[in-house]
C-alpha cells in the first residue's frame, strides 16, 4: 500500500517563500506522474502543477513563474518550491500521485492528507 506523507506547510509573509515535500513509502510499485493540487476556502480543489516520471513539468497559469515542481524518483519524492507567495496562495495543498503496482501492474492514485500553507502579514 502506498501512502503520501506532506510537509513544509506553515505560515509565511506575502513575498515569502516555502518549500513543500511530499514522499511516497511502502513497496511493491512504481511511481508514475505526481502533482501538487490546492483547495483554497470555499473554492474547489485545483492543479497547482505536475511532473511527469522524465521531470516534464506543467504549472497553473495562477504560478505565474513563482513556483518550481521537481522529483526525486530515487527517492520517490517530490517538492514544490513556493517564492513571491501571495494571500491569495493561502490553501490546503496536497500531493496527488499516480502509478503502478508490481504484478498483476494494477494502476492506482494516491493523495496525501495535505499541508496548509498561510499567506498573512
């Protein structure tokens, strides 16, 4: 069984920076695209950005250039640096994982519980 474990969340000041982790553990699979999603109050959950397994990436047009998605396949890792963060970035993330078991290769999809990230003065 695979299961996603977040951190770096936490309260930054509008032109902050934060970097978010998430690590995938367990065994018997394969780790296909990850991505980072966001659920802003009273709003519904949205693509923050995506990597692909060759660190192919595709961002929010809200990310405006401010955030970086990379992976550690090695490790089964993922990370999303946060710069210029706005009160408007205030949100839930959560990291959202695709892959495959080992036989019989069944395809699943894993979230993690999510980290809250405040933007405030």
């Amino acid at each position: 069984q695979v299961q996603l474990v977040e951190s770096g969340g936490g309260t930054v000041q509008p032109g902050g920076s934060l970097r978010l982790a998430c690590a995938a553990s367990g065994s018997g699979f394969s780790i296909g695209a990850m991505a980072w999603f966001r659920r802003i109050p009273g709003q519904q959950r949205e693509l923050v950005a995506r990597i692909t397994t060759d660190s192919s990436t595709n961002y929010a047009d809200f990310v405006a250039g401010r955030f970086t998605i990379s992976r550690d396949n090695a490790k089964n890792e993922m990370y999303l640096q946060m710069n210029s963060l706005k009160p408007e970035d205030t949100a839930v993330y959560s990291c959202n994982v695709l892959g495959v078991t080992d036989f019989p290769y069944t395809v699943f999809e894993v979230w993690g519980q999510g980290t809250l990230v405040t933007v405030s003065s």
